[in-house]
C-alpha cells in the first residue's frame, strides 16, 4: 500500500512540474500570426517595422523574380497591395492581425498562386469572427 502510495505521490509531482512548461507552450507565440496583444505590445509603428522586429523570416523569404512568382504577395483587408514594401505605410493602429500564409494556404484560402506565400494585414481578426459565429450556432 505504501508503494502505491509512492507511486501517486511521484506521479502527482511529475504532473505538477511538467504544468509550468505546459503554460508556457500556451503563451509561446504563434510563429504565423501577429495578434493585436503582441502588436500593441510592440513599438512598431508600421506593419513593416512590427515583422521586421517580431517575424524577421517572413521578409527574408521575399525574393521576386522576373515572372514575379518569387514575390510575396501582400493583403490588407482582402484588398491585394502592390508588394511587402507597402507595408511600411500600413501603421499598426488598428491592426488586429497580421499572418503569414505559405503557399499552399495562399492558394487555398485566397485563390492566387505564389511560390513564396503571403502577408496578410487584417483591420479585424477574422479567426475570433469565425470562432464566434460558429460558437452561435451550437
């Protein structure tokens, strides 16, 4: 009986050190997405400025070619922008969301084809809208 009692009692332990990891996985950054905490966080004051300082690698895979098939393609509120460099006249008040979409999503969610992906800038995080609208229908 003492032996289970052991066994509980370590297994319990091992639970309750392995929670503070398993908190920080959930406070961990999403590597896609820049939510509208982590922007009002930051001192960007651009779109540019705030990927440049939080997801560096999304710009560094931006490298058009003559056909423009290496070129990230760039969304602010569905409207398709010339190229990455707009971003540095989008200010990041207002912003809600801002995601990185390789190209297999480009493809899929927003019908256009890219070998590298897209940025997309959201005025409104439409990952809650979706979440709550189907929360409605339950």
């Amino acid at each position: 009986m003492k032996k289970l009692a052991w066994a509980a009692a370590a297994l319990l332990a091992c639970g309750l050190l392995a929670s503070p990891a398993h908190a920080q996985q959930r406070t961990r950054p999403d590597r896609n997405r820049i939510r509208v905490e982590e922007i009002r966080a930051s001192n960007a004051t651009t779109v540019y400025q705030l990927i440049q300082r939080s997801r560096g690698m999304w710009l560094m895979r931006n490298h058009p070619t003559d056909s423009g098939a290496g070129a990230m393609l760039v969304f602010y509120d569905g409207a398709q922008l010339e190229s990455v460099e707009d971003l540095r006249e989008i200010p990041v008040a207002g912003v809600q969301l801002v995601e990185f979409l390789n190209p297999a999503e480009t493809e899929h969610r927003l019908g256009k084809y890219t070998t590298v992906g897209a940025i997309r800038v959201m005025s409104h995080d439409d990952t809650v809208v979706v979440d709550s609208a189907h929360a409605q229908h339950r």
